[in-house]
C-alpha cells in the first residue's frame, strides 16, 4: 500500500507541476529532480522571465485556479482513501485474515480442478454445491402434511445441531413493542419464533435486583427490557426472536407484541416472589411478646429463626424460639411494647417454578383454507369472555373506606401515696354531680282523640310552611325580573348619555376650531 502511494505521488505531474503565487502573483516552473543545480546566470534569466510572465496576466487565471483547487482536493481524497486501507481498515493481517485467503486459494483450485467433471462424480468429491436442485426424503412424517400439502405455501428446510434438539429453560432478554397496545401478563401463553422453529409456551417476566435476585413481575414493564424464563427448545446464544400472542385473529392492529435476545440456557435459575406472613400477639410481656396465626408448625418457625418482624405501626422484632402450645406460635422481641390489637408480619421470598409448558405451531399439518387459523392455549381472559364468565372478586382485593375501631384509653391510676405527695392542683379531683331533669321526665303518650288533633295541627304546619316557600320563590322571581328590568333601563340610560356626551364634545371641538381659524387669519 504504502508503494502504490508513493508511486502515485511520483507520477503526478500536477502535484510537482506549475503554480502560481496568489499573494504576488509569480509563476512558479516545476523542475525534474534528476536535474542539476542551475547556475547563477540561469537562475537571474529565470527570475527575469518570471518578472514579464508576472506582468502579463491573462484573463482565464480564475478558471485555471479553479481546475487547480479541484484536481488538489481529488488527489488529497484519494490519499486519504489509500491510508484508510493501510491502517484503519486493514492493518496487519491477523490469522482469520490468513485462514480466509486460504480457503479461497482453495475453492479456487478446486473449481479449476472439477471443472470438466461430470457433476455426480463431483458431488461425491465436494458435495452439493449453492445453487444446485436436489432432492430430501423425509423420514417419520404425519400423514397430514402430505394429505393436506399445498405447492402455492414454501416450506423452508433447515438443519439442527445435535445439541438443539433438546427442550430446556431458556431464558431471554425481551421488551414489549412500543406499537402493540396490550400490556403482556407473566403465564400468560405466548407464540415464539426462536431460530427454526415456532412454538407456544407460558414465559414468567422477572428484573434482576441489586441483591442478584430474580424478582417475578406479574406484567412486562412500560419501554423497558426484562427478563423472561420459558421451557422451550434450546437455542444458542444470541439468536433473536419475536412474540405474537395470538396467529389466528385477524385485526388491525399491530400484532407483534414483543421482540428480545436469547441470553443463556441455565436450568439451575432461581425466580423468587414476595410473601407476607401475617399473625396476632397471643401474651404481651413488656417487650416480648407470643406471636401466633403466622406458622402452621413449629419446623416452619425453626426456618425462620432471626428473621426481621414488623408491626403494623412501625415496631421491629425478630423471631426467636418456637412454642410447644399452640402449634406454629413463637416467641419474638421487639424494639417498644406492642399492643393485643396490633398486626405483625414478617416478609420472605417464596420461589416459582417454570412451568414446563411447550407446545409446537403445526399450522403445516391443516388444510389450506386453515393454516392461518392455528389456534394454541388460550388465556384464561379469552375464555371467560367466550363463556361470558365474570371474573370472580377477591373480597380481601376489593377497595374499602376503612373502618376502625375506636381505641378506650385506660383511666390513669395514681396510687394514694402518689397523690398524696402531689400539689394540690395537680391532684385527682372528684366531679360534683349535677341532677338532670330529663333523668326523671315521663313519657306522655296520647289518647286517640289527641292524637288526631295532633296530626291535624301537624298537616296544617306543613301547608303553611309550604304556603310560606311559596310566597318565597314568587318573591324571588319578581325581585330578580326587577332587578334584570332595573338594569336594562340602566343600560339604556348609560348608553344615551355617551351619544350626548359625543355630540356636545364635537360641537365644542368644532367651536374651538373655529376660533382658532379666526385668530390666524
């Protein structure tokens, strides 16, 4: 490379040919470098022409700059495009560089050496060359596919490795599609298309935490990437893959609902969700108090043990020793005294499991008219609204105003000797008794006679209060139709006002004119 440049610079007669001074305007001569050094007397000739050639400037000098700057900037792009060659492109030749050449020297020998062969003795030599027809026998295929098989639909025919025939968990780096409108749900069965093949499985969405561990999402998260664990075929690393949840229904939509990266094939995964435990104090005793409801037994409290405790009001504790009486009750101490009515919990991680679900699209095996109607597991919301079936409430899920009880605060007991040391204002006094007459009134109850007269008087009190609202609204009214009457005539007032005011401001405007007409002439 670095030759061809140099070459390239030697044979350019424009790069070392003549040029002009534009700053003084001389005109320089190239000059061969085999050459010899002029003479004195042949340098002051040459100065002296360069003098009159100075002197004389035609007038298409800018047409020749301009051919000048452009055959510069076509020879200074094709240096720049010989040193990209040589050092950013290429550089030295590495052995994948080596190997590359090597198998194409070969391929080239071989292709002049078979040439004149017929082709069934050269495939036996090189095998089935691209671009050659040939034809595969199939072994252990349904009946279907050659019952219902159909010339106008390709089939794509490709090859395994020996290690992807096997079905694992994969787990895949994937992201919902910023188009598909649907939130995707974790079980929830989804069509994959992973490498070859194209299969239906029920993938469980998690994120890593900070902590390392693998956190189970019940939905994938909003133009973000997350993680999905599924049981399918395995795949090597790197492939990419798209997701549709449904192949059979047609929409207007955007149907593909997620795309994503397979990232490893590791069985040994652990995905974790979040489980409170709930209990109730059973004894209180200063800061120890017996917790029961949260265990079943006492081999569950044995796993818990030193396991961080919280109460509903914010006090911390820790679970100490398990209790004979009653099975899965335990000891706990805590940071201040808790009370019977207080709720404690302790939250833990409960591990899932993938679900070993997976299940091959054979849209190949329908009739033509059915092959883009293959239809695989269905959610459970696609079968309640077939059925019309509600989905059932949770009643401990249902959203409620909350209903508290009111919390009887203990009187304060001051012992005698206490009080007896107290100040007198400080001291416990006892309230004088006031008598209330309404403890000793008795209850009248009518005869029927009084009672009619009472109804009676009461029907009259109401029509007389309904004659009094009346009275009320229909002075309402009359006020406010007054009061809109009132200023309709305030309106019109106003307005004729402003006329009178505008007609006698011109008139006083043409007055003052006037007079001052008067007084220039």
């Amino acid at each position: 490379m670095g030759e061809d440049a140099e070459a390239l610079l030697k044979n350019d007669d424009e790069l070392y040919g003549d040029f002009d001074d534009l700053e003084t305007g001389e005109v320089h001569h190239a000059t061969d470098s085999t050459e010899t050094k002029p003479t004195d007397c042949e340098n002051d000739d040459k100065q002296k022409k360069v003098e009159l050639e100075s002197k004389q400037i035609t007038p298409d000098v800018d047409l020749r700059k301009q051919k000048l700057e452009e055959k510069r900037l076509s020879k200074k792009e094709k240096l720049k495009e010989l040193f990209n060659m040589e050092y950013d492109e290429g550089g030295e030749s590495s052995y994948y560089d080596f190997l590359k050449a090597e198998v194409q020297n070969q391929s080239k020998l071989n292709k002049s050496e078979f040439a004149e062969l017929d082709d069934e003795v050269r495939v036996q030599y090189e095998g089935f060359r691209a671009g050659m027809y040939i034809r595969i026998e199939v072994e252990n295929v349904p009946c279907e596919l050659v019952t219902n098989f159909d010339s106008s639909y390709p089939l794509i025919v490709g090859g395994l490795l020996s290690g992807e025939t096997n079905i694992g968990c994969v787990q895949v780096r994937l992201k919902k599609h910023r188009w598909y409108k649907k939130v995707l749900k974790t079980r929830d069965p989804l069509i994959l298309s992973l490498g070859w093949r194209r299969f239906q499985t029920l993938p469980l969405f998690t994120t890593h935490d900070h902590n390392g561990r693998n956190r189970l999402l019940k939905y994938t998260l909003e133009h973000m990437h997350c993680t999905a664990s599924f049981w399918g075929p395995i795949t090597p690393q790197g492939n990419g893959f798209l997701a549709i949840q449904d192949c059979a229904s047609v929409t207007s939509e955007f149907r593909i609902a997620a795309t994503g990266v397979v990232l490893e094939l590791d069985k040994s995964i652990e995905i974790v969700k979040k489980l409170k435990l709930i209990g109730t104090p059973l004894k209180i005793y200063k800061k120890t108090a017996f917790i029961q409801g949260m265990f079943s037994s006492s081999l569950e409290v044995a796993k818990f043990e030193g396991a961080s405790l919280r109460t509903v009001s914010g006090i911390r504790g820790q679970i100490k020793k398990a209790l004979k009486i009653p099975p899965g009750s335990f000891r706990a101490t805590f940071e201040d005294k808790i009370f019977m009515s207080e709720i404690v919990f302790v939250r833990t991680w409960f591990k899932v499991e993938i679900p070993q679900f997976y299940n091959s699209v054979t849209s190949l095996l329908l009739p033509p008219e059915e092959k883009a109607k293959w239809r695989g597991m269905k959610t459970v919301g696609q079968l309640r609204w077939e059925r019309n079936i509600k989905t059932p409430a949770n009643e401990d899920s249902i959203y409620r105003a909350p209903q508290r009880r009111k919390q009887v605060r203990q009187q304060l007991v001051i012992s005698k000797a206490l009080q007896n040391a107290l100040p007198y204002n400080s001291k416990p006094k006892k309230k004088s008794w006031k008598y209330d007459l309404n403890d000793e009134r008795v209850a009248i109850i009518r005869e029927p006679k009084e009672q009619k007269v009472f109804g009676l008087m009461k029907m009259l009190k109401v029509a007389y209060q309904e004659k009094v609202n009346y009275e009320k609204n229909v002075m309402k009214e009359r006020v406010e139709k007054h009061h809109k009457k009132m200023a309709e005539i305030e309106a019109k007032r106003a307005n004729k006002q402003k006329q009178i005011r505008k007609v006698i401001f011109r008139t006083l405007g043409q007055l003052k004119g006037k007079k001052s007409g008067h007084k220039d002439g």
